[in-house]
C-alpha cells in the first residue's frame, strides 16, 4: 500500500517552478504598464487578482496530492471491504471523512489520526512525506511571490497618494498590512517561527537499538542510511524534511537497547551547516523509565534537572558512523555517548532548547 499515492512531487520540475514565477513577473509587469489605461483604482484589483492566480497555481500541487490521497483511502477501503475486515473499512472511511471535513491541513491535527492499522498508517505516512516535499519545493517562489505583492502594494501607496487618491493609497495600505499578518507568510517578513528559529534543520544521530523521536510532543519521522552488519539493531538517523527548533522547545528522546554498546551520539543541525547543537549528557535531563511524550513538559524537564546522565557505550561501527557525518565528536566539544540504564526497557530524556547551547559549525 506504500505505492498507493503517486509520487505527486515530481510535478514540481524546475521548468514548472520558473514557469510558476514567470506568471508572476508577468502579471506584475502587466499591472504596472497598465496603470495608465485602466486608471489608478484598477491597479489594486489586477494585481490582487494576480497574486491570487500566481499563489493558486502553487495550490493546485497540494490538491492533486491530495485528490491521490483520498482515492488511496478508498482503494484501502475497497480492498479491505473484499477481505471483510470490517474495523480496517471503518478506519480509512473515518480517515477520508476527517480529512475531507478540515477546511484546511493541520500536520499537528493529522498526525493525532495516525492509525494503529498498518495499512492506512503507511499511507498516512506517504502522505506526509510527499507533502513536506511539496512544501519545501514551493516555499522559494511563494516567498517570492509575497514579496513581489508586498512591493508592489508599497508602490501603490505612493501613487495613490501623488494622485490624491487618499481611499486607494489607504486601501492598498490595509491591503499591506493584512498580507504581512497572515500566519502563513509571517516568517517572510521577519516574523514568526521562522524569525525566532535558534536553528532550521534536522536531528542527526548514530544508536545501536530503538529510538524515537519528539519535538513538542510531536514525533518526529527519520530515516536510517545505516547498511552493513548488525543493520537490524544500528540506526544512523536523519530526520526527514526541514524542522524549526525555537528557544523553548522540548526535544524528547527515548529509547531502549539490549546490546552491549547502547549509547547515543546526537545533534540538531542547519540546513546550511553554519551551525548546530550538540547534545552531550551535561545538558540533557533524565525523565526515567516508560515515559511518554505526553507527559513531558517544561515543568517536568525543570523538576528532574541535575540527576545524573550516564556516560553511553559505542564500538567502532558506532563510531565510524558518526565520523561520516562530518560533524565534531566529544573531543571537538561535539556530542558525546550517552545512556540511561542497561536494561531493555524504554527510557526518556529532556532537553529545553536555548539559544546558548548553539555553536557554530566550522568546515572540517
């Protein structure tokens, strides 16, 4: 069922990115020229109507990625129908109906519907992988488009206001301003997660065992590039698509391990390597056995501060691993082994994210 969504991605090509762009700079330069002809009060309207037409156009990505959603929901559901699984039909025609009825995507919301059935979570799973793709595909000519807008409505402000046209500089004024307050392009104007980012990356990691993964609560998905002996209890983790950590933020760790070298080597790093943040045991925060995510708070972290992180084990796989990653090791102030206890149990640990546990990140 992994294949049941298309790998709607690929529609993004760079020729379909540049022509998506050169729709925009065309209609901005239609705008503009045609200031004199269809007089002042027009322009406002044309150019709205051309920002529209150019953000729509990134639209139409997300919904064809969501039209091959739901028809894998219903193929599921079709399938299953015909096995007389009557739980697994009820949950992708509950799935398609929750997805149908959010009048728009909210990660946070969808992954609170992840299925315990395999079926239907591995197609939750693609979905969100290739959406996160799409996003990260678009999100250059979208801030690109916002900007050209936002120009352009300074422009007019100061036309309409040289012709003495005060109502149309004041509405393309207002026009301005609700653009620059929309949740969705406030990090483009300085504003929001992105501009209090203490990082935007990824978590690298190198274990011998389980581990998972939490920002907020939130789990987060990675892959493992790891291939080679004993592949099914070693994990050299990335996690997929571009995070932003803030000051603030609780990154939860948990894992368990039988093996003899159970240690974890960790750090969250930039997109562009200019930066990073190494986590070593000194600033982590043992939360105990079986806990959850749920359960971890800043409170929570805060009350089990300063009790002691063991030191964790590594081998020379463990070791190599981490090398390949072209990042510090313990001896360079990078990340250092860290453990909880030796039993094959699950264990957590805590970190509050702050803007002094970031480094710079020097070309090696």
């Amino acid at each position: 069922m992994k294949r049941a969504i298309p790998n709607m991605t690929r529609m993004l090509s760079h020729r379909a990115m540049r022509h998506s762009l050169s729709l925009l700079l065309f209609l901005g330069m239609t705008v503009i020229s045609s200031g004199d002809a269809e007089g002042e009060e027009s322009r406002l309207v044309s150019l709205t109507a051309g920002f529209q037409a150019a953000m729509e156009r990134l639209d139409e990505k997300f919904a064809k990625l969501d039209e091959a959603y739901l028809s894998a929901l219903q193929r599921l559901g079709e399938t299953e129908t015909e096995a007389g699984h009557l739980e697994n039909v009820i949950a992708a025609k509950e799935e398609s109906e929750a997805f149908t009825s959010a009048k728009r995507f909210e990660e946070e919301a969808f992954r609170k519907r992840l299925s315990s059935f395999d079926g239907l979570r591995r197609i939750q799973s693609t979905y969100l992988e290739q959406r996160r793709v799409l996003e990260k595909q678009t999100e250059g000519p979208r801030r690109e488009f916002v900007r050209r807008f936002d120009e352009e409505l300074g422009k007019l402000q100061v036309d309409f206001t040289r012709a003495g046209e005060l109502n149309s500089a004041i509405e393309a004024k207002n026009a301005q301003e609700a653009l620059r307050k929309r949740s969705e392009y406030a990090p483009f104007f300085g504003e929001g997660d992105a501009a209090n980012a203490l990082l935007i990356g990824r978590v690298q990691f190198v274990t011998k065992g389980e581990l998972e993964l939490y920002l907020n609560g939130e789990p987060l998905s990675f892959r493992n590039r790891y291939s080679g002996p004993d592949d099914k209890m070693r994990i050299t983790g990335e996690t997929r698509g571009e995070l932003t950590f803030k000051s603030g933020d609780i990154l939860f760790i948990r894992a368990r391990s039988s093996a003899v070298f159970r240690g974890i080597s960790m750090a969250i790093v930039a997109d562009d390597n200019s930066a990073y943040l190494p986590i070593r045991p000194e600033i982590l925060t043992y939360l105990g056995k079986d806990v959850t995510a749920s359960r971890v708070t800043p409170a929570s972290v805060k009350e089990k501060q300063g009790i002691g992180i063991e030191m964790g084990g590594s081998d020379g796989i463990m070791n190599s691993e981490w090398d390949s990653m072209n990042l510090p090791d313990a001896a360079e102030g990078g990340p250092d082994w860290f453990r909880g206890e030796t039993s094959n149990d699950w264990h957590g640990w805590g970190l509050i994210l702050s803007k002094e546990l970031v480094k710079p990140l020097k070309e090696r």
